[in-house]
C-alpha cells in the first residue's frame, strides 16, 4: 500500500549572536565613553579609545558585512539611534544599520524613531525564541549587557563575536554573570589586530 503522508520542510530558523567588546578581565560597561553608562559609579567608561580604529575596521569585516537584525536594550538603542539614524548615506556601515530591523526590548514606551524599529516587552524571551523561529536573517545583539545576561540564563546565543582588549579594569558590568549556563563553545575564527585587540568568534556546540 503506498503511504499517503507527506513530508513537510521544517520550519526555517535563524540564529542569535552577540557582538561585544570586554576587557582581559571579562567588563564591557562603557567602552566608548565616560558617560555612555555610569551605573553602579563606574569611572572607568572610554577604555576602548585607544584601540577603536584597528577593532571596528575588522568587526564590520568579520561581523557586519552581511545583511542582519539588530536586538537592543533600551539603553543601547538610545545611544545608538542619534547618532546611525543622521548618519551619511555614503557611509555603507550607516546604510546597512538604518535598513536592518531592529527590535528593542524595554520595560517602557520608547519613542522609536529610527526607521524599521519595533518594541518587545512583556515575556521577552518567549518574543525572541519565536523571532528565531522565523525565517530571516541573523539576529544581532549589539553592547546591551543588561539583555544579554537575560539572553545567557535562557540559553538563547547561538553564537559569540567578541573582542577582547589588553585592559584590566577590575569593576564594571561583566559579559558572563552569575546564572550563566555551564556550556562548551567552538572557535570557528580568531585574530589579532596590530594593537592587541583578540577577536575571537565562538559558536555552540
């Protein structure tokens, strides 16, 4: 008798991967600018400076030279939206970031006014399994520690892309926090720019 089932395709998926910059001692608060994030008194914003030309050369190469959407905590986003969203249109960083889909997780109305922004609240971790459940092309979270350590304990990083800087801080917010779940990754690209700066891409196993 021949079989009448039929057989369906999956349903396509798409990953989630953070992009961020951490000191030798594991901090990512601040790397841009004094001011860019002070909670919990942290002096120490701007540790990256010094190294940011060689590092941002190589993580748009490595990390933002194919098409994505962008996930970001509030805070992340309002730094962000000012400056990309009056960015020059010769810019092909600026052109790439204003036409990605962002989507921004908060606790509060935001005023969205960066083209293709949407807000996620309530049960976001169940918002963004099923984001990844969609077809579409890479989710990528940007800086936002705050989210990221929600993302960790819920498991949902499928992969790493993370520079880490020849600086020790000793205080700041730090990339891996308490709740984290125990895994192995593998390294499927590392480098190192002249001034010292490790890039290392790590996926899960």
């Amino acid at each position: 008798m021949k079989s009448t089932s039929k057989n369906h395709a999956s349903t396509p998926s798409r990953k989630l991967a953070i992009l961020a910059f951490v000191t030798l001692d594991g901090v990512m608060q601040a790397p841009s600018s004094p001011q860019e994030d002070t909670t919990g008194g942290f002096m120490r914003g701007g540790w990256a400076n010094d190294y940011w030309a060689e590092v941002m050369e190589q993580a748009q190469r490595e990390a933002m030279s194919e098409p994505y959407d962008m996930l970001f905590g509030r805070k992340t986003y309002e730094m962000f939206a000012p400056h990309w969203s009056t960015a020059s249109t010769d810019d092909p960083l600026a052109t790439m970031m204003n036409n990605a889909q962002k989507y921004v997780v908060s606790t509060q109305d935001l005023d969205l006014t960066w083209q293709n922004s949407g807000l996620i609240y309530g049960d976001v971790c169940s918002k963004i399994k099923t984001l990844k459940q969609q077809p579409g092309n890479l989710i990528q979270v940007h800086g936002s520690c705050n989210l990221i350590q929600t993302l960790l304990k819920h498991d949902l990083i499928d992969e790493f892309r993370l520079w880490t800087f020849p600086v020790i801080l000793g205080q700041g917010k730090r990339l891996f926090g308490e709740g984290v779940i125990p895994q192995n990754l593998t390294l499927t690209k590392s480098d190192t720019t002249k001034n010292g700066v490790t890039m290392g891409i790590y996926r899960r196993q």
